[in-house]
C-alpha cells in the first residue's frame, strides 16, 4: 500500500506542477518549469522507498515556491513600466 501511496502523490505532484507552470506571465517561464519538472521525474524515477519520499517533500515545497513566484511575476508583469517580459 507505501509504494501504491507513494506513487499517487508523485502523479499528484507532477500534475500540479503543470498546472502552476501555466500561472506564469510568459511563456518562457512556464515551459522552463515544465522543462525542469520532467527533468527531476526522469531523474528520480527509480528512487525508492524513504528517498522517494524526500523527493516528494521537496517536490512539494517547490510547487510553492513556484506558486509564489508566479503570483509575484504576474504581478510585476502588470506594471507597464517592466521591459523583461519575454
């Protein structure tokens, strides 16, 4: 049932981090998030067990840190006055 539980919050995680990448003001952006999610799932595909876990944490945090940061950007973004929109 670990490994099952397991592997449910890793397709969780996987699929909200797309989701968030699509929050972000520019394309770029999102599809760097989207680049370095499939990245880390390819790396850590046979991880295993307790470290698997860890991963998942971290991967959770990330999501976060990406909410937040695509919330801030959007923000900035806003402001007619910023030139680094691309």
């Amino acid at each position: 049932m670990r490994a099952r539980e397991l592997a449910r919050r890793a397709r969780a995680l996987y699929r909200e981090l797309f989701r968030v990448s699509k929050a972000f003001p520019t394309a770029n952006r999102g599809a760097y998030v989207r680049a370095k999610t499939r990245a880390e799932f390819e790396k850590n595909a046979s991880v295993e067990g307790d470290a698997l876990e860890e991963a998942l944490r971290l991967g959770e945090a990330q999501v976060e840190n990406a909410r937040a940061s695509a919330e801030h950007l959007t923000k900035v973004f806003a402001d007619e006055r910023v030139h680094a929109r691309v």
